[in-house]
C-alpha cells in the first residue's frame, strides 16, 4: 500500500501540455461535452473532446488535483506494470497538501469517479507515446478502476483506495515521458487556477531549460492559453481578469518574477518572464563530474534532479558492475541514465517494494517453521495428560473461536474433541493437524478441510 508522500514530484508531459480537466470549480450539469481546440506547448495544433455522464458531469476543478496525487502515488509505488494503486484516501489528499474534512473526502471520492468516467478522444498530432516515440489518436478514460471501501457515514481517511490508471498513462511514465514537478510550491498555491497555471507553465519551462540559458521568457496569446487551460469563457475582458488573480500567488512564491500584456482584446498576448531557479548543489555538480559529464551538461541535470543525482550515479555503477562488457563511455553511459531519470528512478523503486515484499515473505515463513518445529514438543506434553485435559487443552475457546470464523461449526468442534477424548485420535496428532490448520488457515488455504477428514474417516 501506497503511504509515502513524493519529496520530488512529476507531472506526465502530456497532462501537463495538454491540460484535460477544466480548472473551474463548478461547471453547467448539462455540459457533458466539451469540444476544444487549442495549440499544445508543442506548438502543434490539438483537437479534444471530453464527454461526462449525465449522474456524474464532466471531470473538472479539484480532479486537478486528484490526478496530480494520482500520478506521483504511482511513481512512488514504482510505476506497476498492471498500473494498480493501493492506497488510502487520506494518503492520496496528503500528496498534494488537500485539507482533511469530511467535505474533501467526499470531494475527492467523487472526482475519482469523474475521472473513471469521463473519455477523452485526441486527435492526431495530439498525444505522444514514448515507447513508439510517435504521435497517436487516441480515445480514453483517466481511470480504468475506481474501488473504494466505504464506512457507515460514507468515505473518511480509512477508506481504502484500489485504483486501475488507464495504461495510455502509465505506459508513458514507465518510459520515462515525465518532468520535475514541485509538489511542495503546488500544494501552497492557493486556487484551482493557479496550480493548474503552474503545471501547464511549468511545461514551457521544462522545454526552455532544455534549449537555453536564463533568463526564461514566454509569451503567448491570451485566448490560446485560456483555450489550454480549459477556460470555456470566450471574453477576452473576463480571461483577463481570472489571470491576473492567478498571478500574484505566482509571482510571490518566486516561481514568476513578472508578467505582461501586449495588444488589447482577443489579440491580447500575454508574457512570461520565469524566476530565479534554484541553485545547483555543488557536491552533485562535482559527482557528475568526476565521470567525465561536461559542464554544461552536468549543471543543467545537478538543477533539475537535484538530491536524485546521487541515486542515479548509484544505479550508474550497479549496472556497470554488473555488465559483462566494459563500458567504453562513462559520461555518455551517465547521461543516457540522467536523460531517462525517471524511468530509472521508478525501476529503482520497484526493485525495492520487491526486495520488502520478498523480505516480509521470508520472515513470514520462518515463523511458520518455527511454530512448525515446536509442535512436537507440545505435542509431548499433550500426550502426558489425560485424554479429557488434552482435548479442552486443544480446543481451547481462543481456538473454537478462529475455527468458527474458519468455517467449522461448534458441533463439528465438540466431536474432533470427542476423537481426542475418548482415546480415538492421540492427543499429539490431533495438536499437529491443529497447528497445520491453523498455519494454513492464516496463508489463505482451506484450513478447515484437514480437520474435517477426521470426521469423515
């Protein structure tokens, strides 16, 4: 189960370019469909429809959020192949900072259920797939499986999560098409619009970085961002307005450090000019290299993956021990992991949950034998007591109760005592058949089958 919050967040490229959800916090209930056109951060020309249901509506607002949780509880859990997630619905709204009240748990459940049921169709050149490194049409739901338990008075923070993310998604991260996200600077901004400002700028920021040098400026027009953000308002004058409150939060966080307007009306154009980004570490800069990556090169990935560098040298050398011919190129060898971090971040992770599963597993069966290796010397000591003793000593009320819940009834119960009692099943047998029905009992078999053949011989 999924419990831990991210220390670095991601974003996957696509939902971050192309914004699916809506960040108004209401929508009209008869708005099931949304046909949008809009130009991505790819500067490519990008046709979506969204269609809800008439019981739930259209994906939107919080369900931002949601699918920000989502995406990063996945990457923490080691990016599964099935795409599962185990979690609670307290640790899913921890990722992203989401106050703990009754209105948010309910909130949430039911954004989990718009993003099983709202479909998404993509028109090509629209959504890129990293495994076959081209652009596809495609028709999908966010989220395959939604199951959730449920307490008396509905969700809370015990409900337990099941959740299935639709493998078009999970595809993609596994191949690494993700990017840094901060989820600490996301979780402090205040509205719906300025996080999902954030994350759709922070998409053009990403490619910036990756073609030049600071100060990072971005101009586009109004309409089209609004358009990208899945604003449905079509004023110009109204636009306007909602941007310039998601500014300031913004710009005092540092991730800005100014915006401008040019032209007026619908050719208004907006600019950008990014903020001071965050130092590079020295120690990680000097690691990079020591094997030989070039400065530049060695800067630009100490600042973006940050306290992750030492993790990705570490795997560096895992895989070059482990190579049974010489790496001719440790700096080109390295880039190559530092280029696809995230993939080799999330096989890291998994390899771990596997290492505890195992582990967890090991100690499981020791204690197993180790009760196993134990009967016989109870067993002794059953046979030393008079038949009636031993048999209220192996059926005693703890265990009539497991077997109750197991299946066996307390008539079957007094008659395997019977067995024991009257001299027909010797005490220390019948203790050994307990304890193998037990142990099983507690791996999932069918425990009560082995007592049951006493009675039916």
């Amino acid at each position: 189960m999924v419990t831990g919050i991210p220390v670095k967040g991601h974003d996957e490229r696509n939902l971050s370019e192309l914004i699916f959800i809506p960040p108004q916090e209401r929508l009209p209930k008869a708005m099931l469909t949304v046909h949008r056109e809009f130009v991505s951060a790819r500067g490519q020309p990008i046709s979506m429809v969204c269609e809800g249901t008439p019981s739930l509506g259209l994906a939107h607002g919080l369900d931002n959020d949601v699918l920000v949780a989502l995406i990063n509880l996945y990457i923490t859990a080691g990016a599964p192949a099935d795409g599962m997630i185990r979690t609670t619905l307290y640790a899913l709204m921890e990722v992203i900072n989401m106050p703990k009240t009754a209105y948010y748990y309910r909130a949430v459940h039911a954004g989990l259920q718009r993003l099983q049921r709202t479909s998404y169709s993509i028109t090509t050149p629209g959504w890129y797939d990293a495994g076959e490194q081209i652009y596809v049409t495609s028709h999908f739901s966010i989220l395959n499986t939604v199951n959730t338990s449920h307490v008396k008075t509905g969700v809370d923070h015990r409900s337990l999560l099941q959740i299935m993310i639709n493998d078009r998604i999970t595809e993609n991260i596994r191949n690494g098409y993700v990017k840094p996200l901060d989820l600490r600077l996301y979780g402090q901004l205040p509205t719906l619009g300025s996080r999902t400002l954030y994350r759709h700028l922070d998409s053009y920021l990403h490619a910036e970085k990756a073609r030049g040098s600071a100060p990072y400026v971005v101009s586009m027009p109004l309409m089209s961002l609004a358009e990208n953000l899945g604003y449905l308002d079509k004023r110009s004058d109204n636009l306007r307005r909602t941007f310039d409150a998601l500014h300031p939060p913004l710009i005092a966080s540092g991730y800005l450090q100014e915006t401008a307007y040019s032209g007026r009306g619908a050719a208004t154009t907006v600019h950008y000019v990014f903020g001071k980004q965050p130092e590079v570490n020295g120690d990680h800069l000097q690691l990079l290299r020591q094997y030989g990556v070039h400065d530049a090169v060695a800067e630009r990935y100490a600042r973006e993956l940050n306290d992750n560098v030492p993790q990705i040298v570490e795997r560096f050398l895992a895989q070059k021990a482990r190579r049974t011919n010489r790496v001719k190129d440790d700096a080109a060898y390295l880039v190559s992991l530092l280029q696809n971090a995230s993939s080799v971040l999330a096989s890291s992770k998994r390899e771990e949950v596997e290492q505890l599963h195992q582990q967890q597993a090991s100690k499981k069966q020791a204690k197993v034998e180790a009760r196993q290796q134990q009967v016989p010397l109870l067993s002794t000591t059953l046979n030393d007591l008079a038949p009636e003793a031993a048999a209220e000593k192996i059926f005693n009320r703890f265990r009539r109760r497991l077997f109750v819940t197991r299946g066996l009834t307390v008539s079957e119960l007094d008659q395997l005592a019977l067995l024991v009692s009257t001299g027909h099943v010797l005490p220390d047998e019948m203790e050994k058949s307990v304890m193998r029905a037990t142990s099983t009992a507690a791996q999932g078999g069918d425990a009560m089958a082995l007592l049951r053949n006493y009675l039916n011989s």
